[in-house]
C-alpha cells in the first residue's frame, strides 16, 4: 500500500495581509519574456531565435521574515537562553530527529478566539481521542483559523496556548507542537488589549517563554489539519539551514499509510 501524503502548509504569497504590514511577503515575478532580455545580456550576441520560443528563464524575488509561511520557531525565537539558562538553539541548530516523528492532533475548533487552552484541556482531548503521548510526538493543535488565511482577521483568529499546557507538553517528552493559527500564543492583539485592562504581564507571550525554562519548537501558520486524522500518522517538519536565525521556513508534511 503506497503511502498518503497530505500538505499542510500555507503558500508563501505576494502581498496578502497575512501578517502586520510590516513584514507581509512581497515576491516580484520576472516572466519568461524578460527572462530573455536577461538572457540575451547574459549570453552576448544571443537573440531570441537562439531561445526556444524566444523566451528565457523565469526567476523570482523574494522579501519576506523567517517567520513568514508555515516556519518553525527555535528556541531563540522565544529568548536568549532555554532550559534554565543554557544559551538558546537557533534554527540551524535544531536536532533533525526532532522535526520528524509521531502526529496527534487535536480539534480545539469549538473553542472561541482568544481563548486560552489549559493542561486539563490538552489532557482531555487526548484522553478523548484514546491517545497516551509518548516523547518524541509531535502535537498539531487545529484551532480552525486557517479558514481565513488572506484575510485581515486571520491575525486575531484561534484560540492560543499558554506557559501551564505548554509546559506541560514538554513534560510529557513532546519537543515540536503546532497550530495553524498566527502564533502559538493567542492572538497578539487580543492580549495586547487585555493586558491595557489588567497590566498582569504573565500574559505577554506566555506560550513562547515558555521555552525559557524547557527548550521546545513550535510551528504555526499551518494548514488542512482538518484532513488529518487524531493520531497514526507520520509527521516532517525540516526547517530551512539560515544560520543564526530565530526561525525557518518549513514544506510540513503528513504521511499516512491508510
């Protein structure tokens, strides 16, 4: 039986409002008919009948953050030290046997935006799901803001995980987790304004400094977790090399032998 592979990621795309606007991908395209003007200046005294169809390369120029597109976030990302004081991976550093191994994932798509999922709640949709984590698994949260992909909203969609079932992930020997919201954390704006109102700074980033005290990855802005079964799936993840960086670009996959 050949095996299933289902993409879960979201598609690097030219001036979407898929992040703030500050840092929206922008991608300039150099057809195949200006790929021949560079092309006859790269080769001189080509034309075009020297072209298959007078036409020449087609190439493209890219702007954008490691934290564009479905990315992996290294623990740097999140703060200069892990683990209780040793200095932070950055994403070249990452183990590979960490980006590859057992999927589960869980369906948080009933819970409303903002929302912040606890320890008991990661233990009772495992527990509903009949599945025991085992270290080295891999957990996808789908928290449904995938839908609005392209869109303004999609940065204030999903709910968000905080440090109590981060940490509590961690403990049970998971390393990478995933969500296919904007962050980790629940949506930025939506803490932002509820930290004017109570000034209680243990909600600024608590999902991400989490990683302060155990060292984890976190992937977000995926995509189709709606087609993935809760668990019995293989799941990848291999970032991008960008030496020094805080995050890499990543093509997630799930395999499935159905």
């Amino acid at each position: 039986m050949s095996p299933r592979f289902i993409d879960l990621a979201v598609a690097i795309e030219n001036n979407i409002p898929s992040d703030p606007p500050n840092i929206i991908p922008k991608i300039a395209y150099t057809d195949h008919s200006v790929g021949a003007n560079q092309m006859k200046l790269f080769f001189p005294g080509a034309t075009e009948k020297d072209l298959p169809g007078g036409l020449g390369w087609a190439v493209e120029e890219v702007t954008l953050s490691t934290h564009s597109g479905s990315h992996l976030d290294a623990p740097y990302h999140y703060h200069p030290t892990m683990d209780g004081g040793k200095r932070s991976w950055t994403i070249d550093e990452i183990p590979l046997d960490w980006c590859m191994g057992p999927g589960v994932k869980l369906d948080f798509r009933d819970r409303p935006d903002g929302h912040r999922v606890s320890a008991a709640e990661m233990e009772a949709a495992l527990k509903a799901i009949g599945h025991k984590l085992q270290p080295g698994d891999i957990l996808l949260t789908n928290t449904g803001a995938d839908k609005y992909w392209g869109k303004p909203e999609y940065l204030v969609r999903g709910c968000g995980m905080g440090r109590e079932a981060t940490l509590w992930l961690t403990k049970q020997g998971v390393r990478v987790v995933g969500t296919d919201a904007w962050s980790w954390d629940r949506p930025l704006p939506l803490i932002a304004k509820e930290f004017q109102q109570t000034r209680d700074p243990s909600i600024i980033w608590e999902g991400h400094f989490a990683g302060i005290e155990k060292a984890y990855c976190h992937i977000e802005k995926l995509a189709n977790l709606d087609k993935l079964p809760p668990d019995g799936f293989t799941f990848c993840c291999f970032p991008i090399k960008i030496k020094g960086a805080s995050a890499g670009w990543i093509r997630p996959v799930a395999i499935l032998n159905d």
